[in-house]
C-alpha cells in the first residue's frame, strides 16, 4: 500500500491488500508453521529505512532464483526437528521466535554462514549487553580484500498509530506499542545510537576477532513490522518509515461492532496467537459474528488487545489489532536526543 492510497475515499478497505503472488507461492511449499513464517520473512520488508545497512536480499542469500528458493523451502521440512529442539528450548515470546528464525535463515542459505549469535560483552566482569548476531557472506566483495563480517540486530514490531502525540504529524514517537512503553521513535533510536555502535566498539573487538579474524565489519538492522492506522482514519506515515512497510487496522473494543458492520458481507477472520504472527494461518477464517462473544468474554476479564486478520470475499486481507477502551493509559517518553535520520 502506497503512502498515496492512505487518503483514499474508500478507507478502510484500501488497508485490505492482495497476497503477493510469489509470496503464495512459497508459502504453498509447507504447511509447517516454521517454515512458511520464514518465508514470510524472505519477502517482508523492513519497516524503517535508517542511516544502514536494512535486511539481507535475496540475492545476498543466495535464494533470488524462484525455483531454488522454493526448493530450499522444501528441504528445511527434512530439518524439522532440529528446529524444534531449539525452538523448544527459548521462550514462546515473538521476538525471540524471530531472531531464532533469521539464525535458522542465516545458518542453512546458500550464500551465508551464521558465526555467531546473542553474543554477550563483557568488560572487566560487569556485563555491557548483547550483540543479537554475526554472520558472513560465501560471495566476496569485489571492493574489498579481506571477508566481510556481518553483525545484524533484529527486531519485529508492532505499533499504533496515534491522531495526536508527540512532534509533528509525521514523528515516529506518535507510533506506540500496545504496552506503551516502546514506540518506533525509541525502537529506532536505541538501535542506532547504543546497539550497533556496541556492535563496532573496542568492548566487542575480541568478539568479533573471535567471529571471523581479520575481517571488514559491515553492520545492519533487520526490523520487519506493521504500523496500524486507527480505523477511523488514515495517518500520514512516519518519516522513517519505508514506503513499503505493511499496514494495519486497530480500534478500541467499544468500537468493534462499529467497524464490522462497515465491512462487506462475507468478510471473515483469524484470531492470531503468538508466535505464529507472520505467515497468514492455514486454517479457514471464522465469520466475524462468531468473534463477538470471544471478544467480550476477553475484555471483559482482561486488558490485553487481540490480534485478527481480517479477509474480504475476494481474498484480500488487514491485519486489526483490538485495544482495550481505556488504551493507552499512558504514552511513551521520545528518546532524549533526536530521532535518528533515514537515509
């Protein structure tokens, strides 16, 4: 979705989008939740364009060949259970999920070898923090005589936008996390003025000699997400967001029957559980009528949102997040230097 359907007369339904047809098809290779939220992940873009390096193409993967990449998708099937031994052994939180999977990427690529990964510095017995991964290319670079050393951080995020909030109409600190604590102004900032400036500093020197000695350090950030429009209107997106980052829905549960009943007859949905957020679900989506009396009995004892993926007849889909009516309760402080630049 382009920033210019934003302002489309027929919002919300230009949120809905079609399944891109070379993401079909991969997804069609397994029907092993793992494997097709990689697949997911190969086609996602990133959702903010910052002053690095963004994630590994598919050429860099060595998986740009439609017939290859599907062909890979299907060996991984022989590889279930060595995944599911490590997946069993982290917790089943979302963003663990997906470090785990871009280790997994990373590790079995054609063109790449994971060195190392969630690589703790210490200095002196006091620990600094954590590096999430290192990695190198199979394919040298003409320009350069010694290998290249990759050190990536990764990050999925989900945030709401915001009518008003902090800054201008297009400050990143008005996209906010569900537990307003996170927005994609902070996000973005700790990644770029504390994460990979750690990544390059002399605490994480023997780290890397360690990883791949004599090496070219060259370093990126690796953020997927959906940034979700309030159902009532569309926002102009943030600055630092890219033009193809995927986009979403959210209201406030009061505001549920309001928004289904603006919907065309025979849209149907997905409730969607952690970790499995990113691949759209194999199972057939529900008609909304039966979603009403979940989400009372949810809200009615918790305040936790819910995550649907909403399907028109014609197939095309939005992802909708349902927030408490008292979200949110409180708004994230913006970092206390500026937000870094794009490109």
């Amino acid at each position: 979705m382009t920033r210019e359907a934003l302002s489309s007369r027929r919002w919300p339904l230009t949120c809905f989008q079609p399944l891109d047809s070379t993401l079909a098809g991969d997804l069609a290779i397994s029907t092993h939740a793992w494997i097709r939220d990689i697949a997911w992940l190969l086609h996602t873009p990133d959702m903010v364009d910052l002053a690095c390096a963004g994630r590994p193409s598919l050429d860099a993967l060595g998986l740009a060949d439609t017939a290859q990449r599907r062909r890979w998708l299907a060996a991984q099937e022989g590889l279930a259970a060595r995944f599911q031994r490590r997946f069993q052994q982290r917790p089943a939180r979302l963003g663990l999920y997906h470090e785990l999977l871009w280790q997994w990427i990373l590790e079995h690529a054609p063109l790449t070898r994971l060195l190392a990964h969630n690589v703790t510095l210490k200095l002196e017995g006091r620990t600094l923090g954590e590096l999430d991964l290192f990695y190198t290319t199979r394919r040298r670079h003409d320009c350069e005589e010694r290998p290249r050393l990759e050190h990536a951080e990764l990050a999925i995020k989900f945030f709401l936008g915001l009518p008003t909030g902090p800054g201008s109409a297009g400050d990143a600190g008005r996209w906010v996390g569900v537990g307003s604590f996170d927005s994609l102004a902070i996000k973005s900032h700790r990644l770029m003025t504390r994460q990979l400036p750690m990544g390059a500093s002399a605490a994480a020197a023997s780290a890397r000699e360690k990883a791949l000695p004599g090496a070219v350090l060259h370093q990126r950030i690796i953020m997927p997400g959906v940034l979700y429009h309030p159902w009532r209107q569309p926002l102009g997106l943030p600055t630092l967001a890219t033009d193809s980052v995927l986009q979403g829905l959210w209201c406030h549960h009061a505001d549920w029957p309001a928004l289904r009943e603006s919907l065309p007859a025979g849209t149907r949905a997905h409730m969607r559980y952690k970790p499995h957020w990113l691949a759209p679900p194999l199972t057939p989506p529900q008609p909304l009528a039966m979603l009403d009396a979940a989400l009372g009995t949810h809200f009615a004892q918790r305040s936790t949102p819910r995550h649907l993926e909403l399907q028109l007849s014609d197939g095309r889909s939005c992802r909708l997040y349902i927030v408490s009516d008292a979200w949110p309760l409180a708004l994230p402080l913006p970092p206390h230097a500026a937000s870094p630049s794009g490109r």
